[in-house]
C-alpha cells in the first residue's frame, strides 16, 4: 500500500495497491521533490475514465514501471475532479505541448512545478505512433541527471508564459456587441452542423449542453433574423432529437454515456457522468418547451429514473459518475459490457416477453443485427464483435406496420420489451461506482429537477430537488466560516472552487422559482456574494477557480470556455441577471454587464467559446415578462396556474406567486406594488402579467394569460426538426 490508501478520492484508491509509490498532491509531497532534488512525475485522471485504467494496468501496476518511478522521479496522483484548478492548469500546457487533451493527463515538473513535458495516455511500450511510457521514464531520468539544465530551462520559460498569460490584464476599449457575437456563433454551428445525423463536429461527438442553452434563447434574440432564430432552434431540436433515439441514451434504464465514437450516436464511450445527465436535462426540458413533444418529456424522465436507481444517495444528492467498464460474463473487465447484447441474447430475452414469432422483429427493431450494429472499423477491443447496442432509430409506424398491430399496441409491447430486457441487464456485473458527491454537479441537477417540477407538474421532483439542496448545505456549507467543500465523501473534503460556488448560486435561484420560499432567494445572494468576494481575478475582473487568498500562493487558472460543463463565468452570468430581476438591486445589473464586458475580446475572436454566456445575453436583451399569480400556495387551482404558465420557454421571465395569507418576501422587488395585488385577492387565484411598462388586466383564465405571454415566448410549432 502507498500513501493513497489515506485518501478519500475512490480514483486515488483505485491506485492505493500499485507498486508506484504514489503521493497525493500535498506541501509535503511537493517539499519531498525538492530535498530529493527530483522532477515530479504528475498524474491525473478520475475514477471512470477507461483510458486511466488501461494506462493503470499496462503501466502502473508493471513493476519495472514501478521500478523507474520510484528511483528518479516524486509519483503524484490526482483526482481531477478534486482538484480541477490542478487539473486545468496543467492540461493547458498538454494542449498547448501536443496539440491535444485528455485524461488520464502525464505531466513532468520540475521541483519548482514547472511542467517540461507531457501528454495523454502513453502505452507501455512504442505503438500507434506514440512513444512507450519505459522509453520515456528512461530518457528523462538519464536528461535530468545530465542534462538537467535544459529541462529547468524549458519548464521555467513555459511556466513563465503560462503565469503571464494568466496575468494579462485589460480593459475593454469599445462596448461589447454581443449581438454580432451571436450571429457569428450561429453562422459557424450552422456551417459546422451535422444535417444528416446532428451534432457539430466530427467524431468523436461529445455533447454540448451550453450550445443548445445558446440556440434555444438565440430564437428570441431581435437583433436575429427569422431564418438564424429558426435554424438555431432546428439545430438543437434536431441534435437532441437524434442523440435520444441513439446508442449514447441508455434506452432501457435511461441516461447518456459521455460521448458517441462514430458520427450516428451509436456507438458511445459507456461512461456516465452525473454533470452529463444534469446539464442535458435541462435541454430536453427547453426543448419539451419549445415543442410539447412528448419524446423530449420522455428522455427527461428516463433521465431522471436513471439518477434515481443508480446515482442517488439515501440522503439526498447524487454521485459523480458510473464506470464505463464492467465484468462480462467469464468475469474480465470489459468496455461495455453492461450495455451490449449478442443477438442471439436479444432474441432469447425477448422470446418469453413477446413471442418466439416477434422477438427476430422486435430485436431488429432495436437495431440489433446477427453480425452486431457497432461500427467495425471503431472498435478496438475484440471482445465487442458481434455485439449490438440498443437503438431507437425506426418510427414505430414501422413495427405497427410488420407486426399487423395498432400504433399503440406496438408502443405497449416495446415498452414490455423494454422492461424485460431491462430486468434481464440488472442481473448482470454492474459498472463501478463513483460515490463522492461534488458540489457543482449537484447544483446542476438541483437545477435540472428544480425546473422540470415547474414544466411538468410532478412534486417528487420538487422534493427530490429540495433534500438535495438540504443536504448540500447539511454536508458541503459551514456556515460558521462562510466555506462551501466541494467534495463529500465520509465527510467533507476539498473546500469549494468558484464553480462550486456559481453552480449552488444558480440552483438556489431556480429552486425559488419552484418552491416560491424566500429562504432558497436569500442564500442564492449569499452564495453569489461570497462568489464576488472570494474568487474575482484581479486581473480581468472575470473568477478564477481557486479564491484569492489560495491563488496568491498557488497557480492561478480561470475559466473561459463552456464545455462539457459550463464555465464559472457563464453560470454566474445567469445568476445575475435572475438576481436582477427578482431583486431589482442595480449592483446585479452593473456587475453582469461588466461580465458581458470583459467577454467581449474572447466572443470577438471565438464566439462558441461561451455559448451558454450569449444564451444569458439573449435573455437580457430580451423583453422583461413579469407574471404574478396571487393565490394560496396550497390550492389545486393555483398549483395548476403555475405548471401551466411555467410551460412556455419565456427567455426573460419573471414567475412570483404570492400568497395572501403569507409575508411577503422582503428580497424581491416592488414591495408596494405587490401588496396592492394581494389586497385585491377575492379567494379565486388572479394572474397579473407585465411586459415593455405596462399591465395587462388581471385574469383569472389560464388559457386567456398564456394567449397574452405567446409572443414573448419561443416557440417551434413545425413537426420536422430536420433542417432543409
């Protein structure tokens, strides 16, 4: 056992037992590299990443790898979920060293942290084009010995860059255009869109949630024309659309893997992340919006089911991710091996289900062939021959039509199939569990489930989304010394980053829209006041990850780019302008427009950098709707007002009920003005709607209010998502 076994990060555990001795990244670790007078070997990777375990048992558990790292070089191991201010700074020196990214992420220090070389995952021995990790370790222990001044140099000039650039300050010579910035964002999806099979690059395809969140609100945006609003709202509709009906959606127990291998969705690195199924949540719920398309409804739910039954915490919360590798039937560790079916499998399953007759037609229906669906010339492993990944991609008009049946008697035996090919996986080895908890992505399903109670009316969602936020600030919020951890896992551990802060900001704002309690509004202020406290870049006025006073001796990294999570900077933006809003304090509005200003030199040269940045841009520029429903919280026709308003995507929306028989919240704005509309109440629930300066006349109809909101909110009434 080496010095990992202490720790509580399950990735840090998983490599406890090698014969590396591994350190964990502490001042200790770090001061041993300087009295050893020895180069760091740094690396990182996270618990369900297949490429670290591959690496892991090629290299780490090889004892003559072990051999090497332990006599020339200070073996440090990181979660990069843990410690994502490590993890960014140094995998933008990888990017910037090899052109590319990725985990598991292999950096050489210096004493000094200065990083000299580096990469991805390297394979034991010379092959595909990469050099083998023994060669390596060799040549730069034998360097460091004699040529060492040629590695300080080079890490010192690359460190000296790297803080410099971090370092650079300005200010904005013009207003920022951001509108110009939209534009220019639709123009390059549009030309980078995938018309046939979705998605906006080519293999491999990871999705993107903040590009929908950007194309969804750039439908309201007045400073588009009506062809760019529609082919934004095709491009995400149509995305969606086909990455459900893929294999990268678990189509019997629900959720997404990470990315999609091949262009069609189909063949998925079998990872699931808990930040994934959260951020894609809330697209197919904007996308449920735009369209009342059950299916999007549908993946939502599923989505939903799936956290339930295998990320939940008896507690409340939810766990960060499940491992793409799993054991097959002859007990070896095998890349989807929970997922994938032989026909022969299918068919064998489905008979008792549905009938000898139908189960060839129903295995087929759900894309599996005798030869297996996955694209051959993508799979690497042997074992994935011949095997089929679950498909939804024929309507099932065509299923009704083979079979001789009705439309819904085909939807009742596929939901049967389903059920019973889903009871048939559980009783397989199920993949390795990530149980730590983390902060940000917990504020993302908090939001997720927040605003699907709001659209869809199901008050499991409301208390699932109101034990999870009471058991963030049960386990993650000290109150006493004003620190969120970002990290629960048999107790607290690693204090929070600003995402951590950003993300519980944002989803107490949303959580108050749901619940309509003012306790939910008063720590989103606070959460977002000790953002600006905490974590402002001096520099550039955007955040950095770590706070200040831990940058100040540490190595300071900001976010500037939406990826697979949104950046600090994104998610704050959206929490200001719903402070605004709700609140009316000015110091909101001037702090979010000083993000919009400080943005403007990245969106000029890149505008996709921070798509989920313009979608909040396109909501302030979009007219202010406020909607007031007085009327008794507890009462079934208030409750149905308020699902059924909540139902259309108005992008810059004001949603307060205010119950007569209560306080009224002292943080929102236009206290005056509110009690004047209680006093009014008469025991059936009104609805008051104010938009551009003026009130509509009270209604008591909720259809007659949502006819008044329809031009305000953005809409897709077309059947076809598929752009011409």
């Amino acid at each position: 056992m080496n010095a990992l076994c202490k720790e509580k990060s399950p990735y840090l555990l998983q490599h406890a037992d090698n014969p590396v001795d591994w350190h964990p990244w502490t001042e200790e670790s770090l001061l041993k590299a300087k009295q050893l007078d020895r180069p760091i070997f740094l690396s990182v990777g996270y618990s369900t990443c297949h490429w670290c375990h591959v690496m892991a048992k090629e290299s780490f558990e090889n004892p003559i790898v072990a051999q090497l790292l332990n006599s020339f070089f200070i073996p440090i191991k990181v979660d990069r979920e843990e410690r994502p201010d490590i993890d960014q700074f140094y995998m933008e020196f990888v990017q910037a060293f090899t052109g590319q990214g990725g985990w598991p992420m292999n950096v050489w220090l210096t004493p000094n942290l200065e990083p000299f070389f580096g990469g991805t995952y390297f394979p034991l021995e010379s092959k595909w084009g990469k050099p083998g990790f023994v060669d390596i370790l060799k040549r730069i222990a034998e360097l460091w010995q004699y040529n060492r001044s040629l590695l300080v140099q080079q890490g010192q000039e690359i460190f000296h860059k790297m803080r410099e650039a971090v370092q650079s300050s300005f200010e904005p010579k013009s207003p920022p255009n951001l509108a110009i910035a939209s534009r220019k964002a639709v123009e390059q999806l549009w030309g980078s869109f995938d018309s046939t099979h979705g998605g906006f690059s080519p293999p491999p395809k990871f999705p993107r949630p903040s590009l929908f969140y950007f194309l969804f609100r750039a439908g309201s945006l007045a400073d588009l024309s009506e062809d760019y609003k529609k082919k934004s709202l095709q491009m995400a509709l149509y995305s969606l659309q086909k990455m459900s009906s893929g294999g990268i959606h678990d189509q019997l127990e629900g959720g997404f893997h990470r990315y999609s291998v091949d262009d069609k969705w189909r063949l998925p690195h079998f990872e699931k992340m808990l930040y994934d199924q959260a951020t894609l949540g809330l697209s197919y719920l904007d996308a449920y919006q735009l369209t009342d398309d059950p299916l999007f409804k549908e993946t939502f739910e599923s989505l939903v089911e799936y956290l339930m039954d295998h990320l939940h915490h008896p507690a409340g919360g939810f766990y960060s991710a499940e491992d793409a590798d799993s054991l097959n039937a002859s007990g070896q560790e095998e890349e989807g091996a929970y997922y994938l079916w032989t026909f022969q499998e299918l068919q064998q399953t489905l008979e008792p289900i549905v009938g000898k007759d139908r189960s060839k037609i129903l295995a087929h229906f759900f894309g599996a062939t005798e030869e297996g669906n996955l694209p051959a010339g993508l799979i690497a492993e042997e074992a994935l021959a011949k095997k089929n990944i679950l498909l939804m991609e024929k309507p099932l008009s065509d299923l009704a039509h083979e079979l001789g049946i009705s439309l819904e008697e085909a939807r009742e035996i596929v939901l049967k199939a389903k059920e019973g090919l889903k009871k048939e996986r559980l009783k397989r080895s199920k993949p390795f569990l990530d149980d730590k908890i983390i902060c940000a992505w917990n504020g993302y399903t908090l939001s997720a489930l927040a605003k699907a109670y709001m659209v869809i009316g199901d008050g499991r969602l409301l208390n699932e989304a109101k034990k999870t936020a009471t058991f963030l600030l049960e386990n993650l919020w000290d109150p006493s010394s004003k620190t969120l951890y970002r990290i629960y896992r048999n107790g607290r551990g690693t204090p929070g980053f600003s995402s951590d802060y950003a993300s519980l900001a944002l989803s107490m704002l949303h959580l108050f829209e749901a619940d309509q309690d003012e306790k939910w509004l008063s720590l989103a202020k606070l959460f977002q006041e000790l953002l600006e406290e905490k974590f402002v870049d001096p520099y550039r006025h955007n955040y950095l990850v770590e706070a200040v006073e831990i940058s100040a001796k540490s190595i300071k990294t900001r976010e500037e780019y939406d990826g697979a999570e949104p950046a600090t900077l994104s998610l704050a933006a959206h929490s200001l302008l719903k402070l605004y809003t709700l609140t009316g304090e000015e110091k909101w509005r001037k702090r979010l427009e000083e993000l919009f200003s400080y943005a403007w030199p990245i969106l000029e040269r890149f505008p996709t950098a921070l798509p989920y940045l313009l979608g909040v841009y396109c909501e302030y520029r979009a007219p202010l709707v406020e909607i007031i429903l007085v009327g008794e919280k507890k009462n079934e026709e208030t409750k149905r007002l308020f699902h059924s308003l909540s139902k259309l995507l108005i992008p810059n929306r004001l949603l307060i009920v205010l119950d007569p028989q209560e306080k009224l919240p002292s943080l929102l704005k236009s206290p005056d003005f509110y009690t004047t509309l209680t006093r009014r109440y008469e025991g059936l629930p009104l609805i008051y709607i104010c938009t551009n300066g003026q009130c509509h006349l009270a209604q008591t109809e909720g259809e007659k209010a949502l006819e008044i909101l329809k031009p305000f909110a953005v809409l897709f009434p077309e059947k076809s998502y598929q752009p011409i």
